[in-house]
C-alpha cells in the first residue's frame, strides 16, 4: 500500500509522516508540500490513501480533491484541517472526501480511519478480483472469444497465457478431426443473411459423428465464404467414410441455389491439443483440391496421392489446329493435354492454373502478329483475373474452350480479310500479264502459297478457277480490241495469249455466243448506225 500525505508545514509534515508510517510500517510513505507536487506524484506512483492539510500554497487541498474528481485512478482522500468549520467539511465531502481530520491530530481518530480505509480497500480489492475472474469466465466461455482463440492458434499467433486457455477449452479436448468447408457464392445479396444458417447446418451435421463445434473464418474473397468444423469423437473419423461423404454432398445440393459448397476432410488427431493445426491445414488442402470435379465436393486428406504430372500441349501444334475451319480440333488437343495433367484429381490445382496461363500467354505471342491487339488485351485479362477465379477444373476448361473458340474466330475474320486483299492482288496480277502463257505453278509462287491450296482459296473466295479468271480478263480485251477494228482476228489472239486462232475463236464463241468476226461486224455496224 502507498499512502500520500501533503502538508506545506513541514515540521507537521514529518510528524505526521512518523506517525503513519508507525502505524502501518508495510506501507510506502510518500510526502508532497502542496497540492502541484501532490499531483505529480498521485500520477507517477498511483497512491491508495491521500492525507491532505487544507490551507496550502500554490494549490490548497479541496483544488486538489477536486481535480481528482475525474481521473480514473481516485485515492481515498482524507482532508487534515485546523479549522472546525463546517464549511469546509462540506466542501471536502461533496467533492468525494473519505473523512475529516482535524488538528492537533487524534492518534486513536487516525487508527480508526485507517483501519478502516484498510478494511474498504481489501472489499474493493476482492470485489474488483471477483469481477475479472467473472469476466475472464465469461470470456473463456464466449464462443467469439473461443473462434479468436483458435483462429490465433491456426495461425500460430498466441500468446503463451492464451495458450494456457485454449488448452483448457473442451472443444480441442481429446481425439478427433477438423472439417474446412467454403461457399462459393452466387447470389449478389448479403452473405450474412444466409450464411448463418450454414454455420448451423454444419455443427448439426458434425454432431452426428460427435461433439462438433463450428465457426467462420476471415475469407480473402468477398465471394466465398469459409467455415471450420471441429470434431471430438473417439473412433476415426474416416472409418465412416462412406456415410459422411454422402451426407455432405446431400448439404451440398441444398445449397446449389446459393453457390457451390465443397468440403475438405482432415486427418484424425489422437490429442487435438497437439495436432489439430496439422488437422486444419489438411482439412484446407482437401478443400482446395475439390477443385477438381472428379471429388463432387467432398474429400478426405488421406485419399490424396499428391502426384506430380507434366504438361505436354505442343503450342505450334494447337496453333496449327487452330488454322482449320473447325476449332474442334484445337479444342480437343487441349482438353487431352488438360485431362492428362489432371491426374484424376490429385494435381495441384494451381498447377493447372498456371499451365492454362501458360497456354493462353502462348497462344496471345504466336498471334501478336496475325489478330487484332485488343484481342492479345482480351488474353491478358483471362490470365490474370478470371483463371486464379475459377473455382472448378469445369469452370476452367470452359473458359479455355470459349477463348480458344474466339481465338480460332480471330484468325478466321483476319485470315478472310488477308484473302481478300491477296485475291484483289491476284486478279491484278492476271489482268496485268494475261497475254503471257499463265500457269496456277506460277500464280502461287507469286504470291507464296501451295499450288494446291491455292487453287482451292481462288475458287473459295471468288467463285470461279484460276483458269477462269484468266479467260475472263482475255475475254474483255479481246471485246474492247475487236470493237476498234483496227487489227486481224489473229492479231488480236495473240495479243490475248492466245498462239492458237482456232482455238482462241472456239474460246469466245463458247464465252460469248458470237464469234470473234461476228462481233466485230456487230459492233463495227452498231457503232456506224450510232453515227
């Protein structure tokens, strides 16, 4: 106990100093000689009892008294007085005074007041005892101070004294397992209205296997909520397996309206005391592989294999299938290169992701050149939001398939386009050089294409064959030369490439139902009848 007196008399202020300090030779003595000195010394030291003379310089006892009225820490203050007057008891008690005192001190008035300021301090002390050890209880007991609990602990952030309390809790009482469970949520409302509901379902459905108490925990994505389910029972958890992954995967049909409700089953701990966290860090990983379809949702650590798969998908390969008319070839490269690394599910699921980056970051270089930009920006985005998204190996490939299927649609709007130019280019070049001996050889090494293939472009773009093309442009040449007049029949064959007259003739007539010297009567007396 520290006991504080204030006198600027010093000669009282020893004396009293003597006296108390022989009264209550356990107790810490401190002295002040006014009211300013007092208060630095109640804020430094924090004394229990405060005996104060009245009348002081600089600051006198009831200034003091009443600057104590509002702080949190407010000592039993007896005020010591050489005026009996009843004005300043008054004072001194309604501004929280403990008692009055007054001058030549009574030695037996001083006993008496402090054994009962002892007597009052004790009762405070055990009451404010009382009241900490009610509320630590109630706190222990509090099942948001149990969550906080175990979520520290999960993290590996407790304290040593929380330590000592979680272990005292009953839920990591002897043996059992932990449940992750995570909602993927559809619906754009609230998740607090539903989602406890779900907190429920899960401690009812846990319940059937033994005590089972659940809790949320703090989720990074605003669309998933997460929930932990912790299990005390005897037997191992996975000798009833059977029966538990079909009673989680009815929770998960009923919450299909809501989102898509998975579950990871972690390994049995025989003192969860000791290895519940090593439980929940299995519990979480099983979870994060119902990535995969093949598990619906439900799945139990100690079925995991954990093996590792390469990923063979030949980029110039699908980027050759993509060049078909059909992107179903594409596609279905990929999808058995996807299948082959998804090794019946127990491929890390962001393995899978980060080959689906790679593939798409491929796909967006061999192309840079050959599609719009904005489309490589389109690529780009998929990359880097909406695969770390996918919540399931389906979602993923059907992402895939769908870029791929815009991709392919690309290349077929670019490649059209390029066509169309190179076509123009073609029929340019034709008309330019009809009157050479033109062969489709020649044609497609002008233009840097197979033979075959070309043939094949010209007729698809145009309609008609390369042969075709050539008559034609012959044929206006020899129309517009033949309306002139000017030249023989023979001469104008062989300015139209033609080293053959007869054939060049059976050629127009077949071309334009006349023959070569017909037309040119035709037309020389059309244009005489014009005159």
């Amino acid at each position: 106990m520290k006991i504080l007196i204030v006198d600027d008399e010093p000669r009282h202020l020893r004396g009293m100093a003597k006296l108390v300090s022989a009264m209550r030779p356990k107790a810490e003595i401190l002295v002040a000689k006014d009211g300013a000195a007092a208060i630095d010394i109640i804020q430094q030291d924090q004394p229990q009892i405060v005996l104060t003379d009245i009348q002081m310089p600089n600051m006198d006892g009831l200034t003091l008294l009443k600057w104590l009225e509002d702080k949190e820490h407010r000592p039993k203050v007896v005020m010591v007085s050489a005026y009996n007057l009843f004005e300043y008891a008054q004072t001194a008690l309604r501004h929280g005074a403990y008692d009055y005192l007054l001058k030549p001190i009574d030695i037996d008035k001083v006993e008496d007041i402090l054994g009962r300021l002892d007597a009052q301090l004790a009762a405070e002390s055990m009451q404010s005892e009382a009241s900490e050890k009610l509320q630590h209880r109630l706190k222990l007991t509090s099942a948001a101070y149990q969550n906080n609990l175990l979520l520290s602990w999960l993290s590996g952030n407790l304290s040593a004294a929380e330590q000592v309390e979680l272990e005292a809790l009953d839920i990591v009482q002897g043996s059992g397992t932990v449940i992750f469970s995570e909602l993927t949520i559809r619906l754009e409302e609230d998740k607090s209205l539903y989602t406890p509901a779900l907190l429920q379902q899960l401690e009812h459905l846990g319940s059937y296997y033994g005590h089972a108490s659940t809790f949320s925990i703090n989720s990074l994505r605003e669309d998933v909520f997460q929930a932990i389910t912790i299990v005390r029972t005897p037997s191992p958890f996975q000798l009833r397996r059977d029966e538990i992954r079909f009673a989680f995967s009815e929770l998960n049909k009923e919450w299909l309206p809501y989102g898509r409700l998975v579950h990871g089953m972690g390994t049995s701990c025989l003192s969860l005391v000791e290895q519940l966290p090593h439980s929940y860090r299995t519990a979480q990983t099983a979870c994060d592989y119902n990535f995969h379809d093949c598990w619906q949702g439900v799945l139990f650590h100690d079925e995991l294999n954990h093996s590792s798969k390469s990923f063979h998908l030949d980029g110039e390969r699908l980027f050759e299938a993509l060049q078909d008319n059909d992107p179903m070839a594409a596609i279905l490269l990929c999808r058995s290169a996807f299948q082959e690394l998804a090794g019946e599910g127990h491929t890390e699921p962001q393995l899978i992701k980060e080959c689906a980056s790679l593939t798409l970051m491929k796909l967006k270089s061999r192309t840079r050149d050959v599609v719009e930009r904005n489309f490589g920006s389109v690529l780009t985005n998929t990359v880097v939001t909406e695969i770390p998204a996918c919540d399931s190996y389906g979602e993923l490939l059907t992402l895939l398939k769908s870029q791929i299927h815009d991709l392919h649609q690309a290349l077929r709007n670019m490649k059209q386009g390029k066509n169309e130019i190179i076509m123009e280019q073609c029929l340019s070049w034709i008309q330019e050089n009809y009157m050479e001996d033109l062969t489709l050889e020649m044609a497609a090494e002008q233009f840097a294409f197979n033979p075959s293939y070309f043939s094949t472009l010209i007729k698809s773009c145009t309609g008609k064959s390369f042969s075709d093309h050539i008559t034609e442009a012959r044929m206006r040449r020899a129309k517009q030369l033949l309306r002139d007049g000017h030249l023989k029949i023979y001469d104008i064959a062989a300015q139209c490439g033609y080293r053959d007259t007869k054939y060049f003739c059976r050629v127009f007539k077949k071309q334009n139902g006349l023959s070569p010297e017909a037309y040119k009567h035709k037309s020389l007396t059309t244009n005489r009848d014009e005159i």
